[in-house]
C-alpha cells in the first residue's frame, strides 16, 4: 500500500507540472503570434532603411562636426563612423528574464562566451552590455579567465522591448565608443525564423565600413540617381547615424523576443507531452499493484475461508 500511495502521489505531481506548462504554453502561444508579426513587419523597414544608409555613406567622402551642435556623443556622428585599432569591443548581449525556453539562453551565451574568448586570445578586452536576468547570472560563469568587464545590466527591456528602450542603449553604447573606451560594437542575438526554429547571430554595429563595400559590391554598374542632401550632408547624417544604430538594436530586440517565445512555446508542448506520457506510465503501474493486491486479499480471503471450513 506504501508504494501504491507513493505513486498516487508522484501523479498528482506530475499532473500539477502538467498544468503549469499547459498554461506557460498557452501563454507564450498568445504572445508568440504578435511578435513575430512585429518582427516581420519591422523587416522591410529596417531592410531599406539600411540600403538607404549605405547608399548615403556611398556619396559622403568626409565627415565632420564643425557646423553642427553637439549635445550628446549618439549625435557625434563623424566620430561614431571612425575606423580605429580595434584594442576594445562593446557586446550587446540579449537573454531573457525567465527560463524553461529550453536551449534558448544556454545557446546565447555559449556563443558569447566563444566570442569573448577568441577576442581575449588576440589581446582584445570585452566590454559586456548585459540584457535579461539569464545572462547577468550565467555569463560570470562561462567568462572564467577572460579579460572581460561587465558595464551594464537591462532587466525590464527583455520583456516588452520598445524604440525608447533600444535609443537608451544605443546612447549607452555610444558613449563608449566616441569616448574610445571601445572601438567595436557588437550584438549577439537571434534572429527568428519560425515557430520552431531560430538562429544565434553575431551583428557588427560599428565600425560601418562594410556597408558601403557592400553597397558598392551590391550596386558596381548600376546607374543610380543623385543624391542631393538638404540642409547639408553633415546636419542629415547626423540624425540617420543614430537612427541606424538604434534601429539595428531595436530590430536585434525584436528578433530576440520572438525567438525566446517561441523556443518557450516548444519547451512547454514538449514538457506538458512528457508529463501525458508519464501520467499514463505511472497509472498503468499504479492499476497494475492495485490489481495485484486486490488479487492477493481476494486470495487470503478465501485461504481464510478454506481454513474455517476445514
């Protein structure tokens, strides 16, 4: 009877995990659906907007901040658009809040901590931009002996990013680097694909060198029209360069929420599957003793029976 009361009790266990994953799973359902069409509908303005920004840097051979106003280092264009000696690197690193998304953050910082030591190898330190509380408590752990610094740590923007929450890193970012406290910016996060898939991708955001190799690689025999610049190339650059590198983090936010909901989506229909199947395990078990110890009462009641009659 005590093994038969152990398993009663490892069911009703289980079943009340089933009904926690049931519900995370519906929830991360109804959030899911709405991320990825924010995602996808962001797509085709961040796609043109960074030809458009190419396409810019194509036609400006100089830049410089003589005729502008300068109040804050995002607004110190030419700057942020300098090529240095890379001896220091800035790493937006994006994780969630919560766990049970399965390999969702694990694959994160796994790559984080593969970037972080191959810099350290070539002498490069890294300065880390922490978003989610996953990756402030796990990433101290996996970055044993490297040369790295944690700057900043953002929790709340890991669970509803907004344009705000992206300009506020941005300047973050920004500062160091027209400070020359690093000479690279770097993103690591997902990109999303579907429901059941998503991809762990480093971004350069700075130094923008590869864009117009790029565009000019993308555009070589293209006839394109003029481009003229109004006020003057320095003033309108000075609001797309900020523009840009918000928008390439704000799209990167976007990217990471999708894929963690959706990764979360599937660790809790995996789970709750798990948890049916094991219900149904332990109840065969559990009818199979009660089966036999009915049997064996049945049995000492007629031995009992057997007895009196003789």
């Amino acid at each position: 009877m005590a093994n038969l009361k152990n398993i009663k009790n490892r069911i009703q266990s289980v079943q009340s995990t089933k009904k926690i994953t049931r519900a995370m799973k519906m929830v991360a359902s109804a959030k899911v659906k709405k991320a990825e069409m924010t995602v996808k509908a962001s797509r085709p303005f961040t796609a043109t907007l960074n030809d458009t920004f190419k396409k810019m840097l194509s036609y400006v051979s100089e830049y410089s901040s003589s005729t502008l106003k300068i109040k804050s280092p995002i607004d110190n264009y030419p700057e942020l658009l300098k090529i240095r000696e890379i001896k220091a690197v800035g790493i937006l690193v994006n994780t969630s809040n919560k766990g049970l998304a399965g390999a969702y953050n694990t694959n994160i910082i796994r790559k984080t901590a593969e970037v972080v030591k191959e810099y350290t190898k070539s002498g490069i330190k890294s300065y880390l931009f922490i978003i989610g509380q996953k990756g402030i408590n796990s990433l101290p752990r996996k970055l044993d002996g490297c040369n790295y610094e944690i700057v900043k740590t953002y929790i709340s923007i890991a669970n509803k990013p907004t344009p705000e929450d992206s300009k506020k890193v941005t300047e973050d970012l920004a500062e160091m680097f027209v400070n020359k406290k690093i000479d690279k910016i770097e993103v690591i996060t997902t990109r999303f694909k579907n429901m059941m898939s998503y991809f762990v991708e480093s971004w350069v955001v700075l130094p923008l060198k590869t864009l117009t190799e790029d565009y000019d690689r993308l555009h070589d025999g293209v006839l394109e029209p003029m481009m003229l610049f109004e006020p003057d190339k320095h003033h309108i650059l000075q609001k797309v360069v900020p523009m840009y590198i918000t928008n390439v983090i704000y799209q990167a936010l976007l990217e990471a929420q999708a894929s963690e909901l959706a990764s979360r989506m599937t660790a809790m229909s995996a789970a709750s599957t798990n948890a049916e199947k094991m219900i149904s395990k332990l109840s065969l078990e559990y009818n199979k003793l009660r089966q036999a110890a009915i049997t064996n009462e049945i049995v000492e009641v007629v031995a009992g029976a057997n007895a009196q009659m003789n």
